[in-house]
C-alpha cells in the first residue's frame, strides 16, 4: 500500500461530503471500533481465556447462549450506551428495545446489531463476526429512543457493516458511498483500509445454502438449486456447494469472490434488522441484490423487533436468476 488510512481518517474524509455534520457519526463509529477490537481480542484468545461454551440460558429467539454471545453482547451495550451517540438500540440477544443505561447522554442515532453472528460455530473455530445498522432518531424528544426509531425500513439506514473474525480481524461497511473494508493490525491496534470500493462480481460459481433443509423449500428454489448443479460449461456450471454455517462468513465470502447465499421461505430464518437488511445495504453498495423471493430485503417494512424473513443475496446475476425460478414456482403454485 502506498498509503495507510485508518478507519477514523477515512470515515473523517467521508464526513466532510456532508457540510453540516458535526462529527457526531465519526465518534460513534469510532466507539464501535473500538467495542469489535475488545470482541476481537477475546474471541482469538477464546479457548485460552475458558470462554467457549454455553451459557446454559436460552435467548429470545429460542437459541442456546454462547459465552462469547454474553461477552459481545455486554461489550457493545457498555461502549455504546455511555457513548452519547445513540439514543436507543436493539440487540439479536434482547427481547426489547434497550434503553440508555443510568439516564446517561443521548445522541440522534439508533444501532441495532447482531452481536455474534454465527455463534454456533465458536467452539469450532470457524469464522464468526458482529453485524451492525445505524439509523436515525425518528421520534420526538431528546431522551430515550423507541420501538419506533428501531422499526425502520432498510432503505432508511444511515450505514450497515459487519466486522468478521477470521483469520484476520476485518471491517466492511458502508454509509451509501460504496462498500469499504478495513483490516485489523493488531501490531498497531488500528483498522487499515485493505479492501477500497468493492465490488462484487456479476455471477459467482458458488452457493451457500443449508441443503438439509431441502424438504422445507418452495418449488422455484428446489429447481434452482438442482439448475445450478447441472453442467453446463457456457455459464459455468456447475456450481460449487460452500456453506459454512455463518453468515457473516458466507456472504463475506461470495462479497469478495462472487456467489449466491439462500435461507429461503416460506418464512425464513434469518432477523430482519439485525442481519438481512445491514448486509443487504451493503450487497446493494457492492453492486449486488437482495430479496426475500417476494420483494427487494431494503423496501421490506419491519413490523416487529425480531421479524424473521427468507434471505437471498448476492451477485446480481445470480439473484435475478433465483429470482426468475422463484416467480415462475410461485406462478405455478397460484393456478
């Protein structure tokens, strides 16, 4: 690299686009930073430090509570909550919304995050990462945030990325000004920029879906799949299965490399607002898409903290292509 750009100088270079801000954004991204460093750390010294395992408490949303899980999850709550940035969150681990602790400062944004994505895979050293959106305060007031300000559309985010803790440690995000990743140096404490204006590729040769759950899936899926697995040289088929089980770490894959991930319906699997429309505003940025088979993921309007919907991004050939099998396999189904 000719030139080494840290996370702050870039995000500091992207705010003077904006002749009103107030730095506001800059510091509480910063925070965050600053919040995945700490999560970074433990989760590399993870089965040194004994905090591998469950917790043996259950979720809101019925799942088994990493240790790693708790740890993110306070880390996050306690960096942002004194931060003076934000003015309510939202949380994948937290049934409600979560309010400022000790009727400390508040600020004009909200963050809902997913505190440890793919926790499942912790014990196994697999890659696992955090996934955040910001949006921005949209009730009236200057003091606490509510339910509102956290059902908004995808389409109404400020910015979305995710951090991934893999072999090394990288941020991606964007706040509408193209997709941008940064690389932690863990010499030097500090996010470099490594990966500037990514762009996906058109059409992958890989997919990542659960293929256990073939039973469970619509007929215009079950077709593309088995289309993709058909050779075929003159559009590169057939596909490669890559599925790891996190999601953080199969999108960012097939961001990097080109691809398709699925969790499709008829209801899906994965959170609207802490996981399909952060990484859909950042598929959309890279040139990519992202549907639930029905509509585009940022237009879908939330009507709950936890709404669950069927996810499919990626390159954007081969979601239009999905898309295409999933509309016929719906036309067929309503005759």
């Amino acid at each position: 690299m000719s030139k080494l750009t840290t996370i702050q100088q870039f995000i500091l270079d992207e705010e003077r686009l904006y002749p009103r801000a107030t730095g506001d954004f800059t510091a509480l991204m910063t925070t965050l930073t600053v919040a995945a460093k700490i999560i970074s750390r433990e989760v590399n010294k993870a089965g040194l430090a004994k905090i591998l395992g469950e917790t043996g408490v259950t979720n809101v949303q019925g799942e088994k509570v990493q240790k790693l899980d708790e740890f993110a999850q306070d880390t996050i709550y306690h960096a942002m909550g004194h931060s003076g940035h934000v003015c309510v969150m939202a949380s994948e681990e937290c049934e409600d919304i979560i309010t400022i602790p000790d009727g400390g400062p508040h600020g004009k944004y909200v963050l809902m995050f997913d505190p440890l994505d793919g926790s499942s895979n912790i014990d196994a050293n697999a890659s696992i990462g955090t996934i955040f959106s910001v949006h921005r305060r949209v009730s009236n007031g200057t003091g606490d945030g509510t339910l509102e300000d956290c059902l908004q559309k995808g389409t109404d985010q400020l910015a979305a990325g995710y951090f991934i803790y893999g072999s090394s440690t990288m941020m991606v995000y964007t706040t509408g000004h193209g997709v941008h990743g940064f690389t932690l140096d863990p010499s030097l404490g500090e996010f470099l920029l490594s990966h500037e204006n990514i762009k996906t590729a058109k059409r992958g040769k890989t997919y990542s879906i659960n293929e256990g759950n073939e039973s469970q899936w619509d007929a215009g899926t079950r077709k593309y799949i088995h289309h993709l697995k058909e050779p075929d040289k003159s559009d590169g088929r057939p596909y490669s299965l890559r599925y790891i089980g996190s999601l953080v770490a199969d999108f960012h894959r097939n961001l990097l490399k080109g691809g398709i991930f699925l969790y499709p319906g008829p209801k899906g699997k994965l959170r609207l607002l802490y996981e399909a429309a952060p990484l859909a505003m950042v598929v959309e940025q890279a040139g990519g898409l992202a549907t639930t088979g029905e509509q585009r993921i940022l237009d879908v309007v939330p009507t709950s903290l936890h709404q669950r919907v069927p996810l499919i991004i990626g390159s954007p050939d081969d979601v239009q292509q999905y898309q295409d099998f999933w509309n016929n396999g719906a036309a067929k189904a309503n005759r």
